[in-house]
C-alpha cells in the first residue's frame, strides 16, 4: 500500500494542474470575447476609458472603506495584544 502513495499525491498534483489550466483558458476566453467586443463597437471602450478617468478623478470608492472602522481609539489593551 505505501507503493500506491507516491501516485495518489502524483494524481492530485494532475487534478490541480487541471483546474489551474482551466481556469486560465477560462480567463482567456472571457479576455478573448471583451477585446471582440471592444473591436466591434469603439465606442464600448471610450465608455471604459471615460469610466475609469472618471474614477481617477473621484479618487477611491468611500462605501469601501466604512468611517465606523477607524472611530474606535486604541486601547492598551488592545495595543499590547497587537504587539
């Protein structure tokens, strides 16, 4: 039995490898139909490219970071915990 060990661990090497690779032709794929998209219709990337100059110029989405998080003070407890 411990002959067969080596090859399970070589089998769920292959599984993993597997999912990886399909998951990257997976990505390609999407990459592949964005960029047919933006061949097709230049104005669907102006409307990107207006998009993220706009949020550029707004700076960071606000909802992200939620003032309630940074309102607590530190205490010595809590700062020797971190310590």
């Amino acid at each position: 039995m411990s002959f067969l060990f080596p090859f399970q661990n070589t089998e769920q090497e292959t599984k993993r490898l597997m999912s990886r690779l399909e998951s990257t032709e997976q990505r390609q794929q999407h990459m592949m139909a964005f960029l047919a998209k933006a061949v097709q219709n230049p104005a669907f990337l102006q409307e990107l490219l207006n998009q993220r100059q706009a949020q550029r110029i707004s700076g960071p989405d606000k909802s992200k970071f939620p003032e309630a998080t940074y309102t607590k003070q530190p205490t010595a407890s809590t700062t020797l915990s971190l310590l």
